[in-house]
C-alpha cells in the first residue's frame, strides 16, 4: 500500500498507543528498542553534546519525557558512571505499562522510574539541567504539542537546555525504514509492533518546515542523518 508523504498522517494510531493492545508484544517492542534506537536516534550523541559536558561541572540532572521503556536512560545512567561522573535520571511516561516495564528492567543502573505528566513535575517544581524526549512529538495532537513545549521549558533550570528529537519524514526515509527492517520482520523485530508502527511513526511526523512553523519563539529546529529531527531551547543563566 503507498501512503502520501506530503502531508502528516496525524490520525493514523500506533498500535501500542492502544490500551488494549497485546501485553506480550508491548513489553518486546520496550526490549527492541534498545537495538533500534541505537542504530536509529544516536543517544550517543545526546550524551557527548549536552550531558557530559554539564555533568563535568557538577551532578547533572537529566528529564527524559515519554521515556517508554527507558532504554535511553539506562544509557546515559551506565555512561555517567564508565566517565566517572554524577547525575540523577528520571524516566517519565503517563502509561503506567511502559513504567513498570521499565522499573523491572533497571538492571542497577539506578534511574528513577515515574508515572506522571510533564506539566506535574512542573507544579512539584522540580528542575533539570538536561530535558529531552525521543519520538514523542509525533504521538502529539498540535495542542498537546505545544503543551509539552512549555512544561519542558518550565522545567528546565538557567543553563540547562531541552531537546525534543523525532523523525524527519520523508518518502526516502520511509523506503529506507521499509527496507531495513524488512529482513528482520520474521526474526529480530518479530513478535514486536516496531515495524508497523515505525512506519506509521513516519507518516506521523513533522518534516523540519513543518516544526519550525508550529514551534514557539525562542525554539530552534535541527534537522540530521539519518532523518533526523531536533527542536531544542537552550536557556540563559537567568530564568524569565
């Protein structure tokens, strides 16, 4: 079946959004992520270039909003700790399946794990160094959209900076993804909703002039390889 790229696919559902969707094949899609987000969002990269360098300074703290099964924090949490350095991770996520998943597998790396929205960390007050999600924007309806842009600055303390990252849609990015994971359907990504609902992830997304227009001031859209998104706000040594 083709689908038109041209345009978001903003009521097309992943499957795993569904509540009622088989218990069995969310938790292996939480356990594939691992592989899939390393070769897919780089978190490598998210470490070297705005949490190491802060956590040099000092213990850092680090948000990761929809954090699914964690597997990101898990990351960084084992990188801070081969560098010798400090920080506190929070795992956030308003499905309490992804949560308790994610807090059964810490595996000692000592993240901690909640169930809740952005916008009640902000009425607790709590503050990051370092807030940021990866493939979250796309699940957003454009006023939830807006509403996680400004709770995450809220929770982002002077100095600190939020990084929303996401796919880049594009019809070469979803043959590529088609293609790739195509060998792997029947073995590695079986059993699981990522092949499926990565192509609807696709369909979904924002291309970079699309984020850039929905994007309040103050916010900055990168794009990258391989069809890659990034909006980021760094924040002053003054809050507003």
């Amino acid at each position: 079946m083709s689908h038109d790229l041209s345009v978001r696919a903003h009521d097309a559902t992943e499957l795993m959004d569904d509540p009622s969707a088989d218990l069995a094949m969310l938790e292996r899609t939480y356990e594939r992520f691992r592989i899939v987000n390393a070769l897919v969002s780089r978190p490598g990269q998210l470490y070297r270039n705005e949490i190491r360098p802060r956590a040099r300074r000092g213990p850092v703290r680090v948000l990761d909003v929809g954090a699914g099964g964690a597997d990101v924090c898990r990351m960084i949490a084992a990188r801070l700790r081969r560098d010798g350095l400090e920080g506190e991770i929070t795992a956030l996520d308003a499905d309490e399946r992804a949560i308790r998943w994610a807090a059964a597998h810490d595996d000692g790396a000592g993240v901690r794990y909640r169930r809740a929205l952005a916008e009640d960390l902000v009425a607790d007050g709590d503050r990051y160094d370092v807030v940021f999600s990866n493939h979250v924007l796309h699940h957003l309806s454009e006023a939830e959209l807006q509403s996680v842009l400004r709770d995450t600055d809220r929770l982002t303390d002077a100095g600190g900076v939020v990084v929303h990252r996401d796919i880049a849609r594009s019809r070469a990015a979803y043959a590529l993804f088609a293609a790739a994971t195509l060998p792997f359907a029947g073995t590695l990504l079986r059993g699981s909703f990522i092949r499926v609902d990565g192509l609807i992830s696709i369909r979904r997304s924002y291309t970079p002039a699309e984020l850039a227009a929905v994007a309040p001031a103050g916010w900055t859209v990168r794009g990258g390889l391989p069809a890659r998104l990034e909006l980021r706000r760094e924040k002053g040594d003054a809050r507003r």
